[in-house]
C-alpha cells in the first residue's frame, strides 16, 4: 500500500518535471517527507529524459524517408514491375548497349541510387539521358520524366540534410529543367521540340561516366534505387489507352506533388540554417513547377 | 497532427500523403523508443526503417477498437525489437560516432554523448517490462494511460514498473560512475 502511495507521489512528480516543466526543487518541496527517496530517482528521471535527445542522422534520416517514399508509391501502385518492364525490347536492347558503353552495367546499376555527393552521380545523369532519348512515346517520356522530377526532389532533401546549399541550388535548377520539360511534354508538343532537352548529347557534368564500380562510394544501397511499380522508361506501345495513361499520369503527378511537399517541409524544419533559404527556393520551384504540370495536364 | 483517425482511414486508403504526415509524427519518437530499447542507435536505424515498412504493408489490417493507432504502432516497433534480440545473441555496444544530439556545440555534444551512452549502458540492465515504460515514458512522452495501452497492463502495474525501472537505472548509472 505504502509502495503504491509512493509510486503514484513519484509519477505525480514526473508529469510535473518532465511534462509541465517544473523545477526539481519544486516538486520536492510538495513532497518533503519523500523528498530524500524522490531526489535521486527523479535526477536519474531526468537523465533519462536527456537521452531522448537522441536523433536519428542526417544522412540516415534523409535515406530511410527515400526509401519509405518508393516504397509508399509502389504499394500505392499495387503491383511490381521489373525496370524494364515499359520498355520494347529493341529499345531494351539498345538501351543496355549504350548504357553499357558509357558506364559498365554494374557501374550503372550501383549509378541509379547515387546522390550528388557520390562519384556515380554522373553515371547516373547520363543514364536517364540514354533512357529519356530512347524512350519512343510522348506520354513515356513524359512518365519518365516525372519519375527524375521526384529523383531530383529527394537528392535536394538528401543535400539538404547534408547541409549542402550549393548542390541543393544546382539540384533545384535542374528540378526546373525537368518540370519545365515535363510541362512541355504533357501540353502535347513533340518532345524533340522541348528545347534541347532530349536529344541533346549528355550534359557536360553527366558526360564523364567512365567511372569504374567502386566499394567505397558514399551512394546509398540498392534498396534505394528507383522504384519497382515505376521502372524505367514509360514507352506506350500503343495510342489505345491514351486518355487512362494520361489519367493515371495525373494521379501520379499529384501524389508526388503532395508527398514531396511534405517531405521537403520536413526537411526544411529540421536542416541547418544555412541551407535554409536554397531551401524555400526550392520548394518553391517545386511547388510552382508540379502546379504548372498538373493544369497543363487539366487543360489537354 | 490532423485528427488522428481520419489521417489513419486515408493512409489505409493509400493516400501517400496522409501516409507521409504519419511517418513524419512518429519516426523520431520511433527511433528513440528502439535505441533505449536496444541500446545501439545504428542497429536502430535499421529496425526504425523495417518498422515503417511493415507499419505501409500491414495498415491495411489496423482496426480502430478504442485504442490509439500509436499503441499499434508501438507495438510494431515492439515486436521489431524482440525478435531483433532474438535473433542476436550478443548485445552490441555502443557506437559513439553515431549518437547526435539536437542542437550542440562539439564540446557539448561530446558531454552529452558520454551522458547518453551511459545512459544508454545502465538501460540494459533493466528488464525488458522496465525497459519498456521507460523507453515509452521518457523518450517517446507517453502518459501513464498509454503505456498501459500499449504494453496490456493496469496504470498501477506501470506505476510500479516506473518506479522498479528508475530505481534499477539509478543503481546502474552508480555502478558505471563508480568504475570510471
């Protein structure tokens, strides 16, 4: 009964200490026939609590939402694809070569889940021009393309939680790029019109991608390469189904919208301060770029 | 947080950004309930992950029985975590180069991680019941009421568990000191 009395008298001093933000000595001095068997146990409390103080990494944080968020559009998707399950087979083929002569197919592989601090970064960009370029269809592209939209968003979370405000300025330009091109490819223009974009040689950043598989590189594990549902490339093999595809092209343009606005407010309440304003620029970008994509979905 | 339920209801609907709001709310608190748990703020990077993972692939199969989804949640994590110690015969120790701290200058938060390893040290001297109120009461702001939701025991039952843990906790953080 005494033991029962106590335990609730400690609990009491807990809430008011750890909840209601009181001072050791207050609590006591509610409390002075129990003040000396309180005192200790509610120091230790209080250690305890500074352990809470614990946070997950940066780097760790930034890697876990990613891969959570492929995870949620694949489950969203509800079906598994395997990455070249959209592509025709001479284009595969192709693809494959060409990926192969400019990077090694394990270098390519380990590329996809590169980030910007990482040395496959490059392979990585050269690797979506290949796949961009060979992609037959409008509408495919245009898949594809919102697919290395919400890339571009988690490498600038991952920069970001880096405390990188440069890569997150450059990474937020070519977010840009790409919603721009994406706007230009669901508003129905031929994608060899969309200035330069696609059949363009790659970039000079993404032309060097002769770079041998390597251990040691920072980039994340294979869990986190792109996924599944959405695999790589997007080719229509037919007009029949024109008007659903574009549909579910607008789910998915709006799903990603939503959840990339929240991840990068969450990141932005949590990254040092230093990155903060290439931050909100980005998000911005984002922000305007997703609705500009989605009314020109609206209008064609 | 937007009411809780309906955030619930929408995320088993597959709406990814109800879904995301969610992992937002409890993905630190999360981490924290598994690293006082375990001991190892690494190995909980992992199992904090693989808890989400399963939390996205078993939603589908939450019912709302008068209990909060966080109780289930936590019971996730829970399970998480037994049958990683299951698994592991052999306690890891800590990884000082993993432990951050919010908000720290270096010197401070090289003060601090000593403080949190050892805290984190003593926490294994607990058992698992103990271990669990504290990690709930402490690192995850849990009331009385919902510790005993989560954990199937009466407030009183917790009370006491609180009271044994803290006093177990004491005595091992003495120990440690004493041998330094």
């Amino acid at each position: 009964m005494k033991n029962k009395e106590f335990d609730n008298i400690l609990d009491e001093c807990l809430e008011r200490l750890l909840v209601k933000g009181e001072s050791l000595e207050q609590c006591l001095e509610r409390y002075p026939e129990q003040a000396a068997e309180l005192k200790p146990l509610l120091e230790t409390a209080l250690a305890a609590r500074e352990a809470s103080a614990i946070q997950p990494r940066p780097d760790f944080r930034a890697r876990a939402r990613y891969q959570f968020h492929s995870a949620l559009k694949e489950a969203a998707a509800g079906k598994g694809r395997t990455s070249w399950g959209w592509f025709p087979r001479w284009a595969t083929v192709m693809a494959i070569v060409l990926v192969l002569v400019l990077g090694g197919g394990g270098t390519v592989v380990a590329a996809d889940g590169s980030m910007p601090d990482s040395l496959l970064y490059s392979v990585k960009l050269a690797t979506e021009q290949v796949r961009l370029t060979l992609t037959p269809s409008q509408m495919g592209k245009a898949r594809l393309c919102a697919q290395l939209v919400d890339r571009r968003v988690t490498e600038i979370a991952y920069m970001a939680n880096n405390g990188d405000s440069q890569q997150v300025e450059m990474l937020t330009r070519r977010l840009d790029d790409k919603l721009d091109l994406l706007v230009v490819l669901v508003g129905g223009e031929e994608a060899a019109s969309a200035p330069g974009m696609l059949m363009a040689p790659p970039t000079e950043e993404a032309a060097a991608p002769t770079v041998p598989p390597t251990t040691e590189d920072s980039s994340p594990s294979p869990a986190l390469a792109p996924s599944p549902d959405k695999g790589w490339g997007g080719g229509d093999s037919a007009q029949n189904g024109q008007n659903g595809t574009r549909a579910q092209l607008m789910d998915t343009v709006a799903s990603d919208a939503a959840s990339n606005r929240v991840a990068l407010r969450a990141v932005l309440d949590e990254a040092p301060e230093s990155v903060k304003g290439a931050l909100r620029r980005a998000l911005a970008v984002s922000e305007a770029g997703y609705d500009e994509v989605l009314a020109a979905l609206e209008q064609s | 947080m937007q009411d809780e339920e309906s955030l619930v209801r929408r995320a088993q609907k597959h709406d990814q950004e109800a879904f995301a709001q969610i992992y937002e709310e409890y993905f630190d608190k999360i981490y924290r309930y598994i690293t006082l748990k375990i001991g190892d703020a690494v190995e909980a990077e992992d199992l904090t992950q693989q808890v989400f993972l399963n939390t996205l692939r078993s939603i589908s199969s939450f019912k709302w029985r008068g209990k909060p989804f966080s109780a289930w949640l936590y019971r996730i994590a829970h399970n998480q975590v037994v049958d990683y110690l299951r698994k592991k015969k052999k306690v890891t120790v800590p990884l000082e180069e993993n432990l951050v701290s919010a908000g720290d200058n270096p010197q401070q938060s090289a003060e601090r991680k000593l403080d949190i390893e050892r805290v984190l040290a003593a926490a294994r001297h607990l058992t698992g019941a103990q271990r669990e109120v504290i990690s709930l009461r402490f690192t995850s702001e849990f009331s009385i009421a919902q510790v005993a939701e989560v954990m199937g025991k009466s407030q009183g039952a917790v009370k006491a568990l609180q009271h044994s843990g803290i006093v177990a906790l004491r005595r091992a953080l003495t120990v440690t000191q004493n041998e330094e």
